[in-house]
C-alpha cells in the first residue's frame, strides 16, 4: 500500500513529464512508474501480458464484456467517468479512433448511478463498447496501477500485452501511431 502512495505522490508532482522508463517483474503486468513519467512506452521485450479484465457491459445489463472478446487485436484501453471533467473532453478523441477502425475499450469506474453513465455514452454518440466498473473491481486486477488517475489509457498490442501507459489526457493523435506501429507487429 505504501508503495501505491508513492507512485500516486510522485505522479502528482511529475505534471507532463514523459520517459520511456518502467520495470516490469514476473511473467504478467505489474505497472511501475520509476520517476513518475506519465507516457511509458515497453520494447516488445518488456511486455508482460495484461491481465483479463472483464466485466458488464455498461451499455447491456447482464452482458459480459472482456478483452478475450477481441483476440488478435491492439487494442485501446481507455479508463474513464462521466464525472470526470478531462474525461469529457477525451471521449470524442476515443471515439475518432474507434471510427477509424481502432478497438477502443473503455471502463467506465467510479460511476454508481449506471444510468448516468449510459446517458453519457448516449449524449456523445460513443459506439465503442465499456466495461461497468463502479467499484473498482476490474481494475484491481492490473497490480500496482494508480486507479485514481482518470483518465487514463493503457495500450495492449495483438497478443495482449501492455505496450503503452499514458497516465494523463490523450488525443486520437497521440495513440493512432502507437496502435499502427503495434498493429504492424508480426503476430
């Protein structure tokens, strides 16, 4: 727990600074950020596989949505809140990428009233499917991930590993070069 705090200080004092720096430990995901960098990008070498994070389907009651539902594909994992100011600014960015032929997921967290969040959904046009996550439950699956920065975006490639972690606002223009890079990858 202590070290959660730390990388929360330390990513609140960082502002924008960006670095390719992390570690990685073990055969799966564990997010470290060494020097609060906000923008991490992993050489294929240093990509553990992301947990698999499924949950209801924000849009579809009793529906299970999970990253499995995409095999072989990058894909853009996008954590978010309607409550959220910078998140409503993003949403349209996620949504031009998803457009675009990009697989955008979202996790809707922290959002008690679903009808709100859905109405959100709704009010924006997104089409790109979120996962329900009011209690953070989906999220406690990607070990040491700061789940108090919203929004915030993880980069899986084809295998479904984390490739990049942006730990601030993004535009479509900063992950579309990322996902076409990971989607160029041989298998």
């Amino acid at each position: 727990m202590r070290l959660f705090w730390a990388v929360v200080a330390v990513l609140a004092l960082a502002g924008c600074s960006a670095g390719k720096d992390a570690v990685v430990q073990g055969s799966s995901f564990s997010f470290v950020s060494p020097g609060g960098q906000v923008d991490i990008t992993y050489d294929v070498a240093q990509r553990q596989t992301a947990p698999v994070l499924a949950g209801e389907d924000l849009m579809n009651e009793g529906k299970q949505l999970s990253l499995a539902d995409f095999p072989g594909k990058a894909v853009v994992l996008n954590l978010w809140g309607q409550w959220c100011g910078p998140c409503r600014t993003e949403a349209p960015e996620m949504e031009s990428l998803a457009k675009k032929g990009v697989q955008v997921v979202g996790i809707d967290v922290r959002d008690p009233a679903r009808d709100v969040a859905q109405d959100f959904v709704r009010d924006r046009g997104l089409t790109y499917p979120s996962i329900y996550d009011p209690d953070g439950r989906v999220l406690l699956k990607l070990t040491g991930y700061p789940r108090n920065i919203i929004p915030s975006t993880i980069v899986l490639d084809k295998q479904h590993r984390v490739a990049a972690v942006f730990l601030r606002q993004v535009l479509a223009q900063d992950l579309l070069p990322v996902v076409q890079r990971l989607s160029a990858e041989a298998a």
